[in-house]
C-alpha cells in the first residue's frame, strides 16, 4: 500500500528501507478490512435506508424504554443547561472540529482557513445524518477541492480517527480508575497508550513531522473534554446529581459510535454504549442513555440550521457567479 501521508519533499522511509516493512503491514491489515466491509453492500442504497431507518427505530425505542424505566428524569427537566449547551458548548465543539480539519489539511501539505473549515464541519457534521458517509465525503470533497488527493484525505481521516480513539479511551479509562472501575479502566488506558504510540510510530515513519501529530493530539484533547462537559450538561439538564467524571467516561461512546459507519453517525450505538458504561461509575442505564441522546438531538438543532444556511448561500454564490 503506498503511502498516501507522506509530506511532500520528505524522504520519510524510502532512504532507511523500513518503508517497504511498513507498507507491507498496512497492507495486510487494509486487506483485511476490505474483505469484512465487502460483506456488507454499503454502495446499496436501499441497504444503508433501511439501515437508517432501523437506527432511528432504536434510538426511539431507547429513549422509550428509558423514559419508562425512569419516568422521573423528564419531570424536573432544567432548561439552563440546555441553554448553555446551545449556545457555548455547541459553538465550542464546531471549533474544534474546524481545527482538526485545519491540522488534517496541514497534515498533507495543504492550507485550509479556519473560517472554510468550521463551513465544511458543520455540514459535514449534519450529512453523516444521511443514509451514507456524508461527513466523511464533504470533508474529502473540501480536501480535494484544494488539490488534495482522495488516497491522502481518506488516508488523513483515518490518521485522524486513530488519534480519537488513543485520545477517547484513555481520557476515559483514567476516569474509570478514578471512580473505582480498575480493571475496566486499565484496559481502556492500556487501549489508549497503544493508540498514542502506535500514532507517533506512523508520524515518525510517514511524516518525519511530530508538531503537526502533537497539535492534533491537543485538539482531539479538547474536543473530548467539551464532549465530558456536554454530556454533563445534559446530564444535569435532565435533573441528574452526576459528576464531570461520570460524564467523562461516556465520551469514549461517541468514537465507538462512529466506528459503525454502517449506521449514520453512530445513531443509536453511541447512546447504547453510553447506557454500558453508565453503570460502572453510579449512573443509570437510562440517564446514561438519555443525555447521550440529549446531546445529540441539542447538537442538531443548533449545526442543522446553519449547514441549511452555509448550504443555501453556496447555492445563492454559485448562481450569481460569486466565488
């Protein structure tokens, strides 16, 4: 597999003759996840609706059987956190997630301004809602929109991804630790050191450039920990006594979720793995469940009508031939 991350005018391993052991590794590992994915007919779209459709089913059904299980948590709802969720959280996660696409583009020899990527991200972030990977195509289209190839953004989101799950598990395994959970926090630690190593090793080997690596670290870093405090605030919006540390640990849910590009934006995973991990630090499988679905419906209805706007004055630009 040839390396599509490798910065352009860097030797990286060609001149130390490890590249061709590297590639032959990435290559086994690609083959293998090629051959799982190719029994399921993503390019099918009638398959990824009724995918959808079934996420839908089972996030209702969730927030049903939760509600039902504790019908209190809905009685006492507090709106100030909600407020504060919308209107500072909400922006705080879209620029983070803007500068993560800053850094991606960096990664590869490109320069995305800061003001384009929020654009692409929250777009992005509304069309992985759709029957399809939307969130990963409109941040490709918007790299090769500025001449990067599909071989490297594709191989950059997936860089990317790997240093949100090292970042995920451990932040949350030291939770789990904290809050008396050792064995389950150990093993997410030990996930997540194997995941920063193994991160590094790639940039060491691909990139010859830690700086780049080291700054998306720090930015996945305070993208999880705006995460923690939304999951706290939604916590607390549905008249929860939890801690910063219990809403910390569901963070992890959110990686887990969209792994599973099979359904659109984790719908439904995130908030079943979140009512897993409620439990091992004293909260419920039902407020677990119902502030990861809090959070997600709250993030919508904030991003949802600005990708509405960005999208119509694009449309508005290209009719009246604005660049």
């Amino acid at each position: 597999m040839e390396s599509h991350i490798q910065m352009p005018g860097q030797t990286g391993l060609t001149d130390q003759g490890r590249e061709p052991v590297l590639r032959k590794k990435l290559q086994k590992i690609m083959t293998s996840v090629d051959l799982l994915v190719g029994y399921v007919p993503m390019h099918n779209n009638r398959f990824r609706q009724v995918v959808l459709i079934i996420a839908v089913l089972a996030l209702i059904a969730g927030i049903y059987f939760s509600l039902r299980s504790q019908p209190d948590l809905l009685r006492e709802a507090r709106l100030g956190p909600v407020f504060v969720l919308a209107l500072f959280a909400v922006p705080a996660t879209i620029y983070f997630n803007a500068l993560e696409f800053v850094l991606s583009a960096r990664l590869i020899g490109h320069k995305i301004g800061l003001k384009s990527a929020a654009e692409t991200s929250v777009i992005g972030g509304v069309a992985n809602m759709l029957p399809l990977p939307g969130g990963v195509l409109v941040r490709v289209a918007a790299l090769k929109a500025e001449g990067a190839s599909v071989a490297k953004s594709t191989s950059v989101m997936a860089f990317v991804a790997f240093i949100w799950a090292a970042v995920s598990f451990g932040y949350a395994g030291a939770w789990l630790v904290i809050s008396g959970a050792t064995a389950f926090g150990l093993a997410f630690i030990a996930l997540g050191c194997m995941g920063v190593v193994g991160c590094f090793a790639l940039s060491m080997h691909l990139l010859d450039d830690h700086i780049i690596t080291a700054q998306l670290f720090a930015c996945k870093a305070g993208l999880v920990l705006v995460d923690a405090f939304r999951l706290y605030l939604c916590l607390l919006a549905i008249n929860v006594a939890a801690e910063f540390g219990q809403a910390s640990v569901l963070t992890v849910s959110g990686f887990v979720g969209s792994s599973f590009s099979i359904v659109p934006a984790g719908l439904g995973i995130r908030e079943g793995v979140s009512a897993l991990l409620g439990p091992l630090v004293g909260l419920t499988a039902a407020a677990a469940f119902l502030a990861s679905a809090a959070n997600r419906i709250i993030g919508l209805m904030v991003s949802a009508p600005i990708a509405l706007l960005l999208a119509w004055k694009a449309g508005d630009q290209a009719k009246t031939g604005v660049a």
